[in-house]
C-alpha cells in the first residue's frame, strides 16, 4: 500500500506513516490482523463514509473527512465490534486510541498531504522474442 504524511492547517503532521487504503481489498483488509497501531501509524480509508471494528483487538480513533481532507466528525476510542459513521464523509483516518486528541484534531481543521510514497511495482517476467 502506498504511504503518505499528513499535518493540519497550522503545520503540524498529525500521521507521520499513513498507508492509503484506496483500494476495495486494501479497505477490505484495513486494520484487520494487526494486534496494534503504533503513535505515528495510521491508515486512510478512501472512499469511506462509515468502518466497522468487526475482529480487531485494540481500539482506535476514527477520523471522519470531507472531499476537502476537512474534518466532520472525530470517534474517539472506538472499541473492537463497533460501527461508526458520519454523512457526508469522503474518507476516514484511523487512528491509535487517544491520537485525535493529542493531534488536535476536531471538526473543522484541514488536513493536507506532505509527502507520498508508492509500493514498489511486482516483477514480472516478460517474454523475450526471440533473435531472427
């Protein structure tokens, strides 16, 4: 998955390694398998209006956005087995519990992308023709 950095309006990075999960088997998959998320670790559902915690073992923030990265919506302490969403939300950030707070994040602050990485391309093997 590719990762990103995001920070608020006033500069600050709000997630400094951010897998952006744009993907319907990335978004499938999220935050599933993991036994934690690190301060700093986050991931980006986009699109997303809605997640659920269905089989994860810890809890986690979830940061709803706009079509502008603007924050709607924060879910603070999102316990495993539980849903969450807000209308009008473009995409989510999940968070480990208790960073929305420690961030700053609340509705109305804007987020914006610093820097972006790409996974690295699968190799494949290619047929080479054969020489005349």
């Amino acid at each position: 998955m590719p990762q990103i950095a995001l920070a608020s309006d006033d500069g600050n990075v709000v997630c400094e390694r951010c897998l952006l999960a744009e993907t319907p088997l990335a978004r499938l998959r999220g935050l599933l398998g993991r036994s934690d998320l690190p301060a700093g670790e986050g991931l980006l559902l986009r699109p997303a209006g809605s997640i659920h915690t269905a089989f994860m073992r810890f809890p986690i923030d979830a940061v709803f956005l706009d079509r502008a990265d603007r924050v709607l919506k924060v879910a603070h302490d999102l316990a495993p087995w539980r849903m969450a969403g807000c209308r009008g939300a473009r995409a989510v950030l999940e968070l480990p519990a208790g960073e929305a707070s420690k961030r700053g994040l609340q509705p109305g602050v804007s987020l914006t992308q610093v820097w972006h990485t790409t996974p690295r391309a699968k190799r494949t093997r290619r047929s080479v023709p054969e020489p005349s």
